[in-house]
C-alpha cells in the first residue's frame, strides 16, 4: 500500500478537495486562488517535462520546447524513475483521453 511522505490531516483535505472539482473551469478557479501564478505555471511546465520524457525527447529539445532548466528536468526524470507513479497514473489517464499529442506538440 502506497504510504505518502507528506500525508496529514491538511493534505487529506486539500487530495479530497482536488478530488472534488467537476471540471476544467472548477480546477482553474480553485488553483488560481490556490497557487501563485509562478506555482500554477511551475506545475504545468513539470507535467509538460515529463511527457516530453516519457516520449523519449532529449534534454536539450525539452529545454528548447519548454524553457525548463535542466535541474527541473532532472527532477521531474527522477520523479518518473523512482517517484510515486504519480506522474504515470495521470499520463496513463491523458493518454486514454487522447489529450497528450496537443500538450506535446513542438512550440
């Protein structure tokens, strides 16, 4: 059983209040007042790092398309490698709903 590292009362909540949102316009109003603008891009250019990744993209091409440093990069690889699969569950979701070719087109 997966035991997370930061779980606690706050962070139950804050999963079951993700968990909550019913759809895209719920999800950007409850991170924009959630998150700093800095935060909320910072996590889409992770989640766009580690498609490029999983889709086998040097680092050199992912910094070109992305603007991600490569220490960022080298996290998120970890991430995929030795993370939580946290990553993989919700690419292995973007990938059932087709939505993953339009997030990893070339800019």
């Amino acid at each position: 059983m997966f035991v997370p590292r930061v779980k606690s009362p706050q962070t139950d909540l804050l999963m079951k209040a993700v968990l909550s949102l019913e759809n895209e316009e719920d999800a950007y109003r409850f991170f924009e007042d959630v998150c700093t603008v800095a935060e909320l891009k910072s996590m889409a250019q992770r989640l766009e790092v580690a498609i490029l990744l999983r889709q086998g993209v040097t680092y050199q091409e992912i910094v070109k398309r992305t603007g991600a440093s490569s220490t960022t990069i080298s996290r998120v690889n970890r991430a995929l490698l030795y993370g939580a699969e946290g990553y993989h569950r919700v690419l292995d979701c973007l990938e059932q709903e087709n939505v993953l070719p339009l997030a990893a087109e070339e800019k």
